[in-house]
C-alpha cells in the first residue's frame, strides 16, 4: 500500500467540481457547523426524515445486507489518497432468479424545488459510495444492480419530490485523481458562478474568501 497524503469524505469531495472552494473547505478547514436559533439544523432533519423514507422498505434481505456490511464508514484507497464514506440506506431487487442490491441518496429540503447544481452533487455522492461499496456488494452475493437512486424528500410534507437513477462511472478514480491535482496546483481551478454561492452553508461562507471578495465589490457598486 502506498503513502497516504489525502483523505477525502465522500460528501465535501462531492462539490468539488461544482464548487472547488467549498469542497476544498470542507475538506480541511475545521470550522462550527451552523444550528438555526430554534435548534433544530437542517442535519438533524435530515436525519430524522431519512429514518422515516427508509422504514417502509425494511424487508429482510436490505436488514440482512446491511447488518452483514456493517454501521461502519468504508474507506477505498486511490494512489496516495483514501476517500471515505457512509452510504444513506440500501434496497435489494430480485431480478431473474438474482438478488441484486440498489444504494440510495436520501436528499431533504425546505423549498418546493432542489437546484440542477444540488441534484448533480448528490448523484456524484453516490456515484462514490457506488465505487466504494462495489466489491462488497459482490462478496456478500448481493452485487450492485445496474443502477442506484437519488430520492428527494420535502421536509414540510415528507413527499417524494424527485427520484433520479444514477449509473456507476468507470472513470470516478481518474477524476478522484483529478481533484487531487487540482488541490496541489498542477491543474487549474475554476472559479463557480456566483448563484453556487447561494447553496453554500453559513458556516461555509463565513471562511470562503471568494465569497467575502464578492460579497465586498457587491456592496461596493450598491
């Protein structure tokens, strides 16, 4: 096993090319993560409304497979970096007389629509739990299914606002590279539009310099 320089979780890789910053950020910035004034933060209901979707589906094969991968965070190693995760929950189809396991995404919000920039970071989360989870899937005899899913959840009514299929990309280690790269400066980056900004958490914001510039020459020209 190589020398290892970078460990990466799966939901801060997942921005990064959306949002290189922010990615960046929360990849090696240790900062508060921010709770509302009523105490309730949008990762607590997240929590707590993804263990309410996931209760209709507990059929014995998903509770078998999940209890035989374990409630640990799974790790994969690429060259010098270890990229780690914790997939949301599982489902598993019988197809043709073979048992096949489907990963989910669970996503919540507040607002009536998620934007295509929240949507595609989702499906790249995914897409890296997929890569990671892929061998022990086929271990336990319970192999990843031709495609997995991102469900989208509002947290006013609990309805099923989106459902996406998501298929596994044979070309995630180069890009995991790729990020890599980018970070020690051998590939430039790309500064994201400013309407990103808006989907970025206060506590994010609140270290970003990109922003704080933007946030300065807008006041400037008000």
């Amino acid at each position: 096993m190589s020398k290892v320089d970078y460990y990466f979780r799966v939901s801060a890789l997942s921005t990064f090319e959306f949002c290189p910053k922010r990615s960046r950020i929360e990849l090696f910035k240790q900062f508060k993560q921010y709770t509302s004034t009523k105490g309730k933060s949008p990762r607590s209901i997240g929590i707590r409304l993804h263990y309410l979707f996931s209760y209709p589906f507990r059929s014995f094969d998903r509770v078998l497979v999940r209890s035989r991968l374990g409630n640990r965070v799974f790790e994969k190693q690429v060259e010098n970096i270890i990229v780690r995760g914790k997939y949301d929950d599982l489902r598993v189809v019988f197809v043709d007389g073979k048992k096949y396991t489907i990963l989910l995404e669970l996503k919540t919000t507040s607002k009536k629509y998620i934007s295509t920039f929240e949507i595609k970071t989702a499906i790249r989360q995914l897409q890296l739990y997929m890569w990671l989870m892929k061998e022990d899937l086929e271990k336990l005899g319970f192999p990843l299914w031709k495609n997995s899913v991102v469900e989208i959840y509002s947290q006013r009514n609990g309805e099923l606002i989106k459902r996406i299929p998501v298929y596994y990309d044979v070309n995630i280690e180069e890009w995991i590279k790729q990020v890599r790269d980018s970070i020690e400066g051998l590939v430039p980056i790309k500064v994201p539009s400013i309407k990103i900004c808006k989907f970025c958490p206060k506590s994010v914001k609140s270290v970003c310099n990109w922003y704080q510039s933007r946030m300065r020459r807008k006041k400037k020209w008000m």
